[in-house]
C-alpha cells in the first residue's frame, strides 16, 4: 500500500458507513464533553428567549435515539439548574427506518448502565419490561 493510499483510505468505521449509511451506531452520551459543553454554552442563550417560544433543535441521524435522548436529558438539567422551564422540542431522524422505530419506543438494553450514572437513571429513565426506557420528561421533549 502506497503513502498516499493509507492517508486517502477511511477507516473501516467510515468504509461501511460509506457502503452501507443505514448502520446505526450510537449511545448514550457518547461524546459526552462536547454535548456538555454545547449545553452549558448554549442553554442559557436559548433558555433567555421568550418563554412562550419553544426551543426546537433538528438531530441528524439519531440511529436509535440516544443522543438525542442524551441532549433532552442535559438540556432538562441545566434548566433545572438555571430555574427556567422552556417548551423544548428536539426533532430527531434518521435513515434507518429499523432504528427510528426503536428510537420511538424509548427502551433500551442494560448495558446503557456502562454510558448513564444510576443517578440519571433513577432520574430520567424507568424499567420497563425489565430494561430501561426513557421517562415522559426526556421522552416528552424528543420526537423521533
């Protein structure tokens, strides 16, 4: 393989993006300094906008709705936090129809317990059918 070659390949977790765009691969607050920082920074800004104005954010390709999820449960926190209670819609879409369906239900595996604290859980997710499952505050700001 030439120089150029191995600088101009992607990495075999884009190549299949490439091949295939459907593959969902997400979790919860998987770039969890980055969603923070936007949320710390930003919500205040759009928190001192009109109260009756709802806030309305667009999440390109959700897959199956965690950090989407993810961003409604920060975004709940820090206006907690900031004692402000904004009309907040997070629209989220994907390509993967498979995916938008599982986002919809909200209920995820047990393994999200290794990306959520047990407090985050306690607070913003319930068991349901034995597995966790997004509650009606995170849930009722997120559509998907």
């Amino acid at each position: 393989m030439s120089r150029l070659d191995s600088q101009t390949k992607p990495a075999p977790d884009r190549e299949d993006r490439v091949r295939d765009p459907k593959i969902s691969r997400t979790s919860f607050f998987r770039d969890r300094e980055a969603l923070e920082a936007l949320v710390h920074r930003a919500a205040p800004h759009l928190f001192a906008r009109r109260v009756d104005a709802p806030i309305r954010i667009w999440f390109l390709d959700c897959a199956t709705g965690e950090e989407a999820y993810s961003l409604a449960i920060l975004l709940l926190e820090q206006a907690a936090k900031l004692k402000v209670e904004p009309k907040i819609q997070i629209f989220a879409t994907a390509l993967d129809a498979d995916a938008i369906k599982l986002a919809r239900q909200g209920r995820y595996p047990l393994e999200i317990e290794a990306h959520v604290s047990s407090e985050r859980l306690g607070r913003q997710l319930s068991k349901a059918g034995g597995q966790p499952a997004s509650r009606s505050g995170s849930k009722r700001h997120t559509n998907c």
